[in-house]
C-alpha cells in the first residue's frame, strides 16, 4: 500500500505542476515548490478555519483530477511530456523516488522533534485538527509561535501515506526537494550538462552546508526548508525579472510559507519584497516606456501588494484562530516576540552580544568562514573583471546583494533577539539557537551566491562566442570545460566540512543508533512521540539512548 500511496502522491504533485505549465508560461523548474506551498497554504487556511480534512480531501481530488486530465487532454498531455524534459522536473522525480526508497523507516531523533515539530504532527494526526488547549502542545507553550506550515504539508501527504515517524520524515522532504528543484530554472537550455551537473551538486550541498554533525534534513527541523524556500522565491523573480507581476504572484505562496515556518522567515519576507522594489526601480524607465506613467505604476504596486497582502490575511487569521484556540493567548509562548518584551528593555549589553554574534558568524567556525568569506571573494572578483569589461552580469549582482543581504539582517535581528527576547541563561554560556538561525541565512546565500556564479559562467563570457565571433575565442569550449570544473570543486569544497561532520560526528551514528532504540520512542515527561498512535504503549527504558544531538548521546529527560 505504502508503493501506491507514494506513487499516487507524486502523480497528484505532476498533476498539478503541468497545469500550471499548460496555463502559465514559466520554467517547469520552478512549479514543483509553488504546487506545494499552494497546498501547503491551502491545508493550513483550511485548520485555521477548523475544515481541516475537508481541505486535505479537496487538495487530493484536484490533484488526481488534474494528472488524469493531463493524460486524456491534449494541451495538457503536451504540457505534461514538456514539463519530463526539464532538467528540474527530473531531479525531483529521481529525488522523491529516491527519498520514497530510503526514508520511511525513519524514526525521531532531534530534540526539536520531541520538543514541538514532531509533536505538533502527532498531534494534528491524533485530533484532525490544529491543537489547542488540552493538546500535547499546549501544555509546552510553544504551538502558539510555531504556525504548522509544514505541519501542514506533512498532514496532507501523510494523510495518503499514513502518519508514521518516517512518513513524516518523507513528507517534509518532499517539500524540501520542491525547492531544491528551483535551483534549476536558471537553464535556458537542456544540453548544457555541465549547469545541470553543478546545479545539483548545489542541491546537494544545502544538506550539509550548515556544518552540524546532526543532519537536519533527517528531522523535522525547518531551517533547511525555509532556507531552500526563499532561495526558490528569489531565484523565481529574478530569472523572471522582465515578467516582473507574473513571477511575484508565483513567488507569493513560496516567500509566505517561508515567513510562517518560524519567526526568522519573516525577515526574508522583507527581504523578498526589499528585492522586488529594487528590481521595480532598476525596470522604471523602461517600464515606463512601455506601458506608460500609470499603467507601470500600478504595476509595480501590485508585485509588491499581492504577497503583502497574502501574507498580512493569513497572518490575522492565524493570531485570531491563537486567540480562541489558546485561551492565553499569543504573548503566553516562550519565545513569543512582543512590543512588551521590547520596551522592558535588554537583558543584557547589546554592545557585547553584537560582538559575540559578529565573532561567533564570520571568525569562530571554519565551515562558515569559509562559505562566506570564500563565496564572497569569488563573486567580487568576477563582478571586477565584469566591470573592466563592461559587461556586469546581473544575476550574479542580485543574488550576491540579496544573500549578503539575507546574512547582514539575519546579524541584526539576531543581536535584537538575544538583547531583548532570549532568556539571559540561554546566551551566556553559547548563544542559543545560533546555528541553526544564522544557518538558514547561511543556506540562503550560499544558495543564491553559487546559482548566480554557475548563471555567469554559462552566459558569460565564453558561452557562445566561438559560435558567434568565429576565430576570436577559439579556446572557449575548453575554457567553460576548465571552470566548469573549477566552479564545481569550490562548490564540493565548501560543502565538505558538513558532509565530512555528517559522516564522522553524528549522521552515520544517528542513523545506526536510531535503528537500535525500539519503536515506539517516547520523549519523557511529554505525550508520546511515536511512529504508531498508541497513547497506552509504555515507555522505552530510562536509560536507553533515544536521541543523539549534535552528536551527543542524551539520556536524560528534554525539558
């Protein structure tokens, strides 16, 4: 059954990824992460307004009514054998067979998993519903400041599959894959083997471009979702950027799924939106020109108005459905973000916690010294040769603006949050939490700087010229061969301390000791967490190792 729920599964999401190539002229690289956040939003609208079946069943039918037409009709049969051909459509279908393969005997092993997102999952599988008070979850104080939004997309592709730990697992990485594929939209041609080659290894190193020895993506942990989310955002509206209204409406689902993963996502909402103006205003003139003072005017507003608005709706609904579904109310979370906490003032110097968070992203580790400072320094000196020609590749500047960007902001906002919101204890002896939030700032530059480095390698300047200027480059194949290669061992350098952690610290051994610990696996002191939904199994042994947590064996109770 397990075979067909997931082969049923992937024809729904290609179901919808070729009606949306039949009815909009968009790189089929880029649908794949907009099908699935549109469910994802479509799910949690659904929970917010207490219909949530009832939304995972329409989701279902649309998606399996829309494969069958892409058979039978013939525009969307046309749309369907195009969209195959696409390098990005085939690395997610290789990838979801591939994650259907190996992950569904996954089990719980990250704190986190145990502390809020895998408990959310259970218990949205428990009740049918978003939890509330009485819920597991309630009484942890933390579901009041985590919007279910992958909880959303785990429910409705485990609501086929059957909820399982490892389902789950399955289910999340799937979306991460959705995203992942977007990294290939930038490929104008098939044939071009080499972007596609390098284009994957970028996927692939967003695994392990965090640099922990735990390997997230075997979790239910968001950063690397909401890291590859916003780099799928970003990378659709600029390889779009002439078609500016229709790649932000597209966008919008993706950029606001991003914001409600965890409250960081909301700064790279900002971020999306700072991006669009900037491209408003790089465009005016021409725009201008082309449609007239008004008309370009409007427009514009609208690019910006459609994910705004979207997310401000969405945004309202979820604080009015805490406040009836939580009799305490958004401010009683732990790491709720509120103007009370704001004007106590800080908890402690926010000279010295900048310092602290300045050393600790740009000095203290070597794997993130070197994506940022090493990225960094490729791309400026690529954008000074381009300057000395004359020839600035714009891709290139966009995304190593917007992911320095994304770093700078995630810096400051960070500084604000350990001064203002974060108990002092948890940021005297190492900044809590750190890793993992300037790691998603982290994923979404390194993201956004090796797309724009593989986009100028295989547009300028060598791409084509021997074609075009005859005997003038005639070295130029063997060249784009030289940096080709050259581009991909940066790209497998800097992510071989996470793959080389991964291998050594924790990931193998997270894996070897998970299989070891016999299901179900509870969490002490909390609901149990487990692949079966069976309240009265008893619990596994006090002194049984059930996670391991940047590599460390924990037998102690999560509190």
């Amino acid at each position: 059954m397990y075979v067909v729920a997931a082969l049923l599964l992937l024809m729904e999401l290609m179901g919808y990824v070729s009606a949306i190539c039949a009815c909009v002229r968009i790189q089929s690289s880029f649908v794949p992460a907009v099908v699935t956040t549109t469910i994802t939003l479509f799910v949690f609208s659904g929970g917010m307004l207490g219909c949530l079946d009832a939304a995972v069943l329409v989701a279902h039918i649309g998606g399996i009514v829309l494969f069958i037409c892409s058979i039978v009709l013939r525009k969307l049969r046309n749309a369907f054998l195009r969209v195959l051909r696409d390098p990005g459509i085939v690395f997610f279908c290789v990838g979801a067979v591939l994650i259907f393969v190996l992950l569904p005997n996954a089990t719980y092993s990250h704190y986190d998993d145990f502390s809020h997102w895998g408990t959310i999952v259970k218990d949205m599988f428990s009740s049918h519903s978003f939890p509330g008070d009485g819920s597991t979850v309630s009484r942890i104080g933390l579901f009041a400041n985590y919007p279910p939004a992958t909880a959303s997309f785990v429910y409705w592709a485990d609501s086929l599959l059957k909820y399982t730990e490892g389902h789950a697992i399955v289910a999340q990485n799937i979306l991460l894959l959705s995203a992942l594929s977007a990294l290939f939209g930038g490929i104008r041609r098939p044939l071009f083997a080499g972007e596609i080659v390098l284009c994957t290894m970028i996927a692939l190193g967003f695994l392990f471009v965090i640099g922990d020895s735990f390997p997230l993506f075997l979790s239910l942990l968001t950063d690397i979702v909401m890291g590859a989310l916003v780099v799928a955002a970003i990378s659709l509206v600029v390889f779009n950027r002439y078609k500016l209204l229709r790649s932000a409406l597209l966008a919008t689902p993706v950029i606001v799924v991003a914001a409600f993963v965890k409250d960081n996502g909301k700064l790279y909402l900002a971020l999306f939106l700072l991006a669009l103006v900037a491209l408003l205003l790089v465009q005016r003139k021409s725009q201008i020109a082309q449609l007239g003072k008004r008309k370009a005017f409007w427009k514009g507003l609208l690019c910006v108005a459609i994910p705004s608005v979207v997310f401000l709706v969405l945004n309202t609904m979820w604080g009015m459905h805490v406040d009836s579904a939580f009799a305490a109310g958004f401010d009683s979370g732990k790491f709720a973000v509120s103007a009370e906490k704001l004007l106590q003032g800080p908890t402690q110097s926010i000279v010295a916690v900048a310092k602290r968070v300045m050393y600790e992203a740009f000095f203290l580790k070597l794997s993130r010294s070197a994506i940022f400072w090493g990225l960094n320094t490729v791309v400026i000196l690529i954008l000074v040769v381009e300057w000395r020609r004359g020839a600035i590749r714009s891709d290139l500047a966009c995304f190593a603006l917007i992911g320095n960007g994304a770093i700078f902001i995630t810096c400051f906002a960070l500084v604000i949050l350990y001064s203002f919101f974060m108990p002092a204890a948890e940021s005297k002896a190492e900044l809590a939490g750190f890793t993992r939030y300037y790691g998603t700032a982290l994923l979404i530059f390194y993201g956004l700087a090796c797309r724009g480095i593989v986009s100028w390698l295989y547009c300028c300047p060598f791409r084509g010229y021997a074609e075009q200027r005859g005997s003038a480059y005639p070295n130029a194949k063997r060249k784009r061969i030289a940096m080709s290669i050259g581009a991909g061992s940066l790209i497998f350098l800097l992510a071989l301390p996470g793959l080389y952690l991964f291998a050594t610290g924790g990931g193998l051994g997270q894996l070897e000791k998970s299989a070891i610990v016999s299901k179900p696996t509870y969490s002490k002191l909390r609901e149990p967490i487990s692949s079966v939904l069976n309240p009265q199994a008893s619990p596994i042994p006090s002194d049984v190792v059930i996670s391991v947590y940047y590599g460390k064996e924990i037998n102690e109770s999560y509190t």
